[in-house]
C-alpha cells in the first residue's frame, strides 16, 4: 500500500521532534516535510534541530531540508501535517494549511475552543471527528474535492482525567462532580526553556498557568457529543458537572499523575469492582479499527496498593494506555482512584499520530 | 531561671537527632540524657549515632554517654523526655517513663488514639492540653505529686492540614466536607531505610501506608473539642464532618504540600478575602504565650500565583508558620488552596519541643 | 534449535530480576528455575517477587514456582545459572552448582579474584574465557564430562572504564597511568535498601564503600592476559600501569558517567583523531560471534560537546553499547574523555546474559 | 560608625537577589541603589523582580525605586557596586562606573582576564588587591581623589579549587601538576533560563561552556603573585604547573563538589596527615583583619569518609568555609581529595560582599 506523505511543523521543537520519531518506520506514513522558522530553513534537519529525545534521530530524517512552514514545496504533497507549532504563530500557519486543503492535526491550543474543530483523545472521542467527516463526504458527495480542516490534541493533563471517565460514563451515566489534583511532569513544558531546573529540583510548582481552566473547560467538550446537526459539539453544562481542578508541577521527566475523585448523577453508585470491570473492559474504537498504534489494552487497571507510579508505568502500551490504581470508595464523592498517563505520547505528539491513523482508517483520507 | 532537664528516647534515629539539634542552647530547657537501643548504650552519642543533619551535630551533645530508654541513670533526672522511638518499641517505654512521672512528648503514633492521650498540634489545639492539665491540677489539690502522663505529636500530614483549618472554624463555624491530596517529602520516612532513592527519583509514589486514614481520623480529634468532664475528647463524628484524603510521596527532601478543598456547614459561605483575612489574623495561643519556639506569624497567607513551594517557603518561621497559598473558590466544594508546612518542625520533632515549651509556660512542670 | 534450560539463583533481588527480564524470549534459553531464600521457596514467583522493573513481570515466569538456591529439582536440569545473589550467601551456593557441573555466570564479587576464575566484559575480554574453555576441552578429551565453573560478572564502574581502553591497549600499546573519576547511578545499588531517597536527593555522595579499591585492581585483571599455561591470568603490575578511580553517587537512576584520563607508555602518543577512529572501529568478539544481545556498535563515539548524557545515551543498543565523548587531549597525562555506560546492563545481568551468549558459541556447553 | 552607601547592579537577576540578601543588615553596609535594565527602572525593587530566593525579599529593599544601571542618581551617593550584571552588558556599565570613581566588584567575567585588575577569593588571594591599594595610595600621595577601579570575583568552580592548594602551597611549595573533575550545582547557571529542569533531572551533563578553560587559567592567576611592580600580576607558567578540569553539571541546587588530585614540584611530597594539617590550620587573612563575614574555620577537614556532601555541608560558616574530605594519597599524582564549596556564597555574591569587606578593613575607601 502506498503510504501517505505527512509533514511535521515546528519539527525543531519538543513536539516537533516527538512526532518525527514516532513517524520513523510507520507503516502508514512517510514523514516527508519538516518545517521550522525561516532561521532553520534551508538547512539540514540534522543541522537545525538540537536533538533532546532519549532515541537517536532517525536516519532517514537527518537530511530532509527543513523549509518554512507555508503550504508550498514539499508541504505541497503532504496530505496530513503534524503541527508542534508555539501557539503565537500555529494560528495563522494552521490556518493557513487547512485553507490549502490539508489535514492539520495540531498541538497547539489555538484551535481548541472553536465550535466546529474536534478536540481530540483518540481512546476516548475518536466519534467527535464525525464533524469534519461530514464535511468531507459532504464535499465528495457535491463533487467537490476534500476539504482541509483542522483537528486539534487534547492538553495532556486532561487527557489523563478523561481516558478512565469515558468507559464509565458509557456504562454508568453522567458524572455530577469531579476534583483532580495534578502532579505533572516537565516534559510537557517544552525546553526553550521549559521548567528551569533551579525551579523544580527539589521543590514543587502549585501552579501551572492556565491549566486547571483548560481541564475544567475542555472535559465538558470531551465529554459532551457532537452536536444533532454534526456542525459541532454540545458540551455538557457546568452545572450538570462540576469539574475542579489542581495543578501542580513536580520533578519527574515523564508521565502525568493524577488523583481524582468524582461523583455520579444516578444514585446508587455502582460498586468499586463494577467500576474496575467497567475500566478493563474498555477497548478503545482506535484498537477496533485495527489502528497500529493503538494500546491493546487501553485502561490498565492496577491491584498493588502503591501504583500506578510514573516511572514504572507510563509505557504500558509504548505510552498510549493509561494506567489506573487505587480505585477506592470517596467519602466526599463517590470514588477516587489514580490515573497516569504518559504526557507526550497520549498526551501530545502520540495522539496526534493515532489521530491520524484513525482518520486513515475511517477513510478521511 | 533554671533549666528544665529533659530527655530524648531513640536519640539516634532520625527524629531524635532533630529533638537534639532543637534542644541545643535552648532558653529553657537542658538536654540531659540520651536514650537509644542496648546496642548503642555506654557509648558517647557522637560515636553511637550516624549524624545526618544538616546542622552538626552539637558540641554540648557530643560526649553524653547513650543510655538505654528506662526511666533510670540520667533519665531519672529529667522532667520531660521526648520520644523519637520506633513504634514497635515506643508503647513500653513510654508507658515506663509516664508511670515514672515523667511527662511524655511523643512522636510515636502508639498513643496518637487513646481516649484521654492529647494529641497536639502546638499552634492549632494547645487548649486539648487541658485533660493532662486537669490531672495535674487535681493531683496537687489532693497533695500528691505531679503524674507523669503522655502527650502525642500530630502525624506531619495531619498537621499541615489542620493548621488552616482551626481559625476558619473559629471564625466560619464547621467544616462540611474536606478533601486533601498531599504531597509528601521523603524526610518524613526517616532513614534506615526510608524511602530508596531508586523507589522515588524521577517517580512519584501514590501511596503512604495507613497515612489516608490517620488524617481522616485525627482531623476529627484535633478540631474535636475536650469532653465536659475534661478526662477525654469528643471527635466531630463522621456525619457531620465527611474527610477525604489522598496521599503521596514526592521527590522533595523537606515539606509537605497539601492540595486541599474544603466547604462550611452554614450558608452562604464566606468570601475568599474573608477567608484569607481570617487566615492572616490568626494568632496561636503559644506565641501569646510567649513560647521561644512560636511563630510570630502562624499561616503565611501568599499572593504569588506559584507559591506555597517547598523549597522557597518552608523555613518560614525557622519551620513553625505554615504557608497558604492559591485561596480561591472550589467549584465542587466551597474553597480550595495549597498549604504547605515543614514536616520535621511543625509536623514531628519541632511541635514536640513547642508542646514542651507551652506546658512549662501553662505551668504544668 | 532446542533451548538451553537455565536458572536463576537470587531471583526475587534486584540483579535477579532482570536477569529473568533479559530471558524473556531469549532464542537460545529457556528460563527454567528460579531460586531464592527458603522464604521465598515454595511460592510462584509472582507471589515471592516485589517486581520493581519498569518493564511488566514477564508471563512465562509468573507461576514458576521458586525454590531454594540447591543444585536440586528443576535446577538439575539447567546447564546455567545466573546468580543474582548477594555475596554472603553467594560463595557456598554457587561453589555448590559448580561442584554439581553447572556453570555459574555470577554477578556476585566473591570470586572476582580468584586466580582460577574468568572476570568478563563481554565486549571486552570474552578471550579469558580460554581459561575455563581448556578445562572443559581437558575434561572431554580425558573422556569425562563437562566440569562445571564460575565465570565472574565485571563490577559496573570498571566496566565502563575499560570498554574504550581495550581497543586503545590493542592499538597503542600499554597504558602507563589512568585516572577516573565516576558519577554513578542508584540502580547499582540495589533496592533493599540501595540507596536512601534521602541520601542523594540534591545531593552527592563521594564514596562507595570498596569501590575504587575494586575499580584499581580489576582493571588489571581485565587489560591483563591469559597465563602461558592457560590455567589463570597475569595482571598487569601496579608499577606498570598506574589507576587511580573517585567514585561518587549521584542522583541519576541508571548510567555510570566516568571521567577518565589516561597516558601511553609508548612515546609519542597517538592523535585525538587516532584515538577516535580506534574506538569508532572496534568491534566487539561478540558480535563477531553472532551473539544474540552483541552491541552492533561497541562504541560509540559522539561529537556533541555535551554528550554523552545518561537520560539519552544509556539505551544505546539496547545498554550493551559503550558511549563516548569529548575526547581531547589532557593537560596533565595524554587524553580526558567521557564514558557513559549501563550499569545495570553492560555493567551487570544483561553482561552476564551475553557471556552465556558467548560460552554458547564457543560451544563451551 | 557611618555605614557606606552601596549599590547593586543587576539587581533582579540571580546573583543580584543574592546581593540584596547578603547586605540585609549588613553592620558596615548600607544597600541604598539598586540598578537594573531600563525596563525595571522606575518601578519599586519589590514589583521588578521575580524574587526567587529561600529567604523572603528584605522589607528594607522592597520600595527602593530601580535606577538604571548609570553611575547617577541615588549610586552618585555609593562608594562600592556590587555587579551580578550579566556579562553582554557589564563591560560598559563597569567601565563608566570605575571611570565614575566607583569602587565596582563585579561577578561578571568580562574582566577577569585584564591585567590590571585583581581577581579574587577573598578566603584565598586578598594580597591580590594591592595592585589597587597601591593605585589608591599613589593617587592621595599625589593629593587627587581615590580612583575608581574594579575587583572581579572568582569563577565559582575555580574557588573550590584554590581555596585548599592555597595553604598547601604555602606549606610545600609548587603545585607540578593538578587534575579536577567538578559535579557542579545548577543555582550557579542562574535562572533566566539557566539549566533546564528537562535537561538535568535523572542525568548529568558533561559540559559547562567555558569553564575547563576558565578553571585551567584562573587558577594560574590566583595561585600567582602580584608582579614586582605592583602594577599587574605573575601568573604562574603553564609549564610549570599543569592543571586540568573536566567540568560536568549536576542535579544538585547548591554546592560545588570537585574530585581533585595534585601533585608538588619538590620531593619528597608530605604526608597525608601534614596536607590535613596545613589545611586545618589556615586562617585566611579576612578572618585576621576581622571581617564581618570571614569563615571561623576557613577549611573544615573532614574524617568522615563519605563527606563532604553538598546538601550536609555547602552552609558551613555560612557558605564561606569551605569543606574537604577524603584525603588520601594517589596512585597516579601525590594526592587526591573532595573538595565541597557554596557557588553562591563563596563562589559569587558572598565572596563580593566579602571583598568589599577587606576593602574597607585594609582602608582602601
């Protein structure tokens, strides 16, 4: 099978650099452009890029000419670009791409609140991308080519909250309340200059600059459905779920911990080995689809007293499940538990590169 | 004035030495006898203990001969012993010491649930001391001698919590329902062996055995209030005060963070500045005291974003203030914020000697 | 090809844990047995084991039932034993196995120094293997069995101290005066209790008990040569080469990073270039042996001014690879340079798995 | 006694906080100018800066108003400034304040290397400033005003390294040859970005640009003499002593650790106890002159031999002592030993206000 050409913008940076490893040998994909700022083009990536991943960078990337992000050049074969753009310029580039029609599947947070782009957790929502699936066949059936259209990650820390909500709200009905701390790793904020290490050795950060407004807002989209007109997205009413987060930075490198309480609406509860059942038997529509880079187990739920813990499990299922531990009743609510999910992999470039799959996979494409 | 001569039991471990370090050049009392294990007894304390402090370990302690913990030798001298011992041997000689007469200061959590042992958070519930003051008082008018009786230091987690709690209470009346997820540095652990570096670096771990479930229930000890008949405590019951904890270990060498929500029992709660006001004005009984130890300022109110952080604000007070931060509404509950308090001082060793230090100004000794 | 059965002695340790790790799959053993303290016999490993390995206990091992640490029950029929053990128990067993024809590839230090027994890096001296090679080739041309040995796994610092210095010896001629300076990483410590969180957290501690001692004499054991009569080795002689090792801890998880320098007898010393290209070019007997787990590049010799890392480098083929950088002339002897290497797995297990490898080949079983 | 007004530069980064810190009650200074860029200028201290430190912002410096940084308004009244300027800017703003008849001791390096200008560790090298007492000297013997001049303070590696060869050399003579291998703590890179948490948490960097080089020269200038002329300085020929440093960054906040070994020009070396006793019995000359901020115990010689450890021991006399441990004879050179010093205190800030110290003490203002 011929593999689809896709680009990676901001390839020089933290995200950039994970979405080239990850498309290294896909089985789908040829990653074909990489665009940087017009410091870095016309250089080889080898020379651009100051290489920070733990695996090396991959052969076949090192001399691919880094070009300016504008949907011309190599860009112009790709029908799928990666975007680890900073959001003070993903905007208009972004734009600018699904204008020339092509998929956007981005990291930046520009694009996440507008009503008709899909906010995306490929093991959670992947039927929010009906969206812009109807746009496409809508196209098509009007004879017209498909259209470019932008599909937007879900931040990382939220990410991790939803993945064991979705099966349980599937299967027990909607939540009425929600409370996450947050211990989150420094990966996620990047390296230029990211967290300073003076700042975090040591110590903890209660504090991450809007943050807990993201999670509060965007489990309302996640959760919610796409709307009865498929032109967008209704989200649940704050009041119909109250949702409080905390977040705090702490020194780990990868990997989001995250303690969660919440509540149902209909009572009773179910009981703590219903909800553990509902969480394993969970499999993602990614892993339905037959998507190669979906987890085979998408929630992995964890019986030892003192897990899931970052360091030992944030790469079940090379990053993409997510781990649960300490399911319990709440005294305040009705359940709290652990989450830990790997925040660059689900939580960022992964996700983008499984969204991808699954656009493939539905024939989006 | 005379020095009040006191002991230490367990002098070696990890609280004993800081008893030790906080009883170096006290204006009040004389650090007489240290009391370890048979093994170290008849040693000099600076070849019987493995020194891990930050601080060395003091000239004047260096050359007193170990003892072992019997209310015996040196010990018989001693007014008040503190105890940093282990709690598989703490009950005995604690109880030896208390039948001896001596006045117990204990971080062991032996006694922390005995009905008419107080359990003390020297800035938060000095006035629970009224039980052993009551046996004392009695003891005199009836011409006998002052009994010997014991006093327990609130668990390090516990105490960070309560201590923003107690003038909210005062003010706003009680406390409805409490969540708390904590933060916790590995100092706390001790250190033979503690936490193993390879178990926490780069990790979190999201569990502390049996330390959800004491903060659940001294909390309701604490904020209780001494029964009519002054022999015993009256805990806020389960109904009407619901808590709720989550409690992990953090790669930080000193203090507790505390990420907490909390709602009143009375409608319509107070204001965020109400509540921070009333936070910023409380005054604990010890520094009117005029205790040495006391904090001249008892919670630390910070309007930084980013702060309470361990390594920035934990000293405050040399350890005995305790840092608020982040006072906003709770979308669940009513309030949440972050607390942070220095585990070793105002969570372990430190209250101890502030315990001391209030009995002798309330004039027990 | 049928599988060579073999065991694991220590099994439920630190070293024996991933022993069985590195034998999942393994295509040329089948991990057959695995033994540890009466404790632990009798129950499946799964039950025995605190898995601490951020990779899941693998399947196949779950419900092996343990047993004692006898060359008896499902240890008769290894060929192999890897010996995890600690070196209180680990002489009396593995002279044991050997009595009872087994080959013991062992981790522990008891035998480092007997004169009889080999002392591997893979990578780097497979050749003083002749020594237990001949006794085998003795035994069968006498018409007798294969007797059983104990091959000794290199201590982790001097491991990556002597992967470069072999193809310098080779191309160069001796080495006159070596000095290293080591910042090495917990996981070498084990787990019970390793390492204190509280020790090394933003800290270092500039000692490791006997270490530099070892790091000194083994690398004339190494960098010496097979006896003329191939019944033991000739060190170098202290006047010859001159080695001096500081050896410090640090807060890193796994990856010893050394700083070494070190000066040729002969006069005049070869070039930075000169120095790189031998390294760049050499090639390791294992791998030239087909070996399974063979780093396809022993060295390898980075450019970067701030390589090698351990977070990015110590994962080079799979821990089995040796990285080096800043190579440049010292001031003081002839060349400074930075080695990096896995010391849990060239410095440890995965050595002692590729030594098994190796005696495989040779056709020593 | 009149206070003398004096100004910092630079005083919203790292080491100007340090600055403001250090002259907080200061019994001889009276911090009165803070100057900072443009931006800052005009704003209140406490509003300007990002205060990062463990103790809180000094009432006294919170509304002093930002000046920029020009040898006018409020620093026309200051006779010293202390410089933590970052090196692009310092150069002019040094120049016109010293052209300015200020008296400027600069933490930056841009001077360091002048001929003229002394360069020093005020524990280790005060002698150094009489090149500009001889420049004061003659210019009141002419009847003219003091001239302005300025003082660099010493690279914070190269200080740990000299603070111990200075008594020795005293002692014994000639150093031949030196080797040091350094674990650098982050909180010298500053803040602004400094060392990125990514960067260094779980890893160590084997690289600090510059420094070798720095360390390898400076230490020639320190250990040299004032030249005969008093006009400049004698560094010691590279031949004559050979120094190498191989520098590496670690995941430690505060406190330099260097593995050093060195060898004397004459023979036979002394013994391990008489290099300890040299070491113990050096008083440095700030002490003798009485300075405010002068070590008791300038080198504390530790027995202990996991010691020294930055976290136990970089806050000895207040960071201006400095600790030694290990010390023991080498294989390779005559000795080798850890060396431990506070990068803040005495490799920075601390060693400024200390030379200002001896400055006023030797009446050179």
């Amino acid at each position: 099978m011929a593999l689809t050409k896709v680009g990676v913008l901001g390839a020089t940076g933290s995200v950039g650099q994970r979405f080239t490893l990850l498309l290294d040998n896909h089985p789908e994909f040829e990653l074909y452009a990489l665009g940087a700022s017009a410091r870095s083009a016309g250089k080889a990536y080898k020379d651009a890029v100051t290489w920070k991943q733990t695996n090396l960078l991959p052969e076949f990337a090192k001399d691919i000419v880094v070009e300016e992000c504008k949907p011309a050049g190599r860009f112009s074969e790709c029908e799928i670009v990666f975007s680890g753009l900073d959001s003070d310029v993903a905007g208009d580039i972004e734009t600018a791409f699904a204008a020339a029609g092509k998929i956007v599947v981005s990291n930046a947070s520009n694009f996440r609140r507008s009503p008709d782009v899909p906010l995306i957790v490929p093991i959670v929502n992947p039927e929010h991308l009906e969206v812009v699936e109807k746009r496409v066949s809508d196209a098509r059936a009007a004879g017209k080519e498909r259209p470019g259209f932008i599909v937007c990650i879900l931040n990382c820390s939220t990410a991790g909250l939803v993945a064991p909500l979705k099966p349980l709200v599937e299967k027990f009905g909607a939540i009425d309340a929600l409370t996450a701390t947050t211990l989150q790793a420094i990966s996620g904020a990047g390296f230029s200059p990211g967290v300073s290490g003076i700042d975090i050795l040591d110590n903890i950060v209660p504090f991450i600059g809007g943050e807990e407004d993201k999670m509060e807002w965007e489990t309302r989209k996640i959760l919610g459905s796409v709307s009865a007109d498929k032109n967008g997205f209704d989200l649940i009413p704050e009041p119909d779920m109250k949702v409080s987060a905390q977040c705090n930075r702490v020194p780990v490198s990868d990997g989001h911990t995250e303690c969660i309480s919440f509540k149902f609406a209909s009572r009773p509860p179910p009981s703590v080995d219903q909800v553990k059942d509902a969480l394993r038997k969970y499999q993602c529509d990614a892993f339905k689809l037959g998507c190669h880079s979906a987890p085979k187990q998408t929630i992995h739920v964890l019986e030892e007293n003192n897990r899931p813990q970052p360091r030992l499990d944030r790469d079940r299922d090379a990053g993409y499940g997510v781990s649960v531990g300490r399911v319990r009743e709440d005294p305040v609510l009705d359940f709290k538990m652990v989450v830990l999910s790997h925040n660059t992999v689900i939580g960022a470039a992964g996700a983008g590169v499984l969204i991808a799959e699954i656009l493939k996979a539905k024939k989006v494409l």
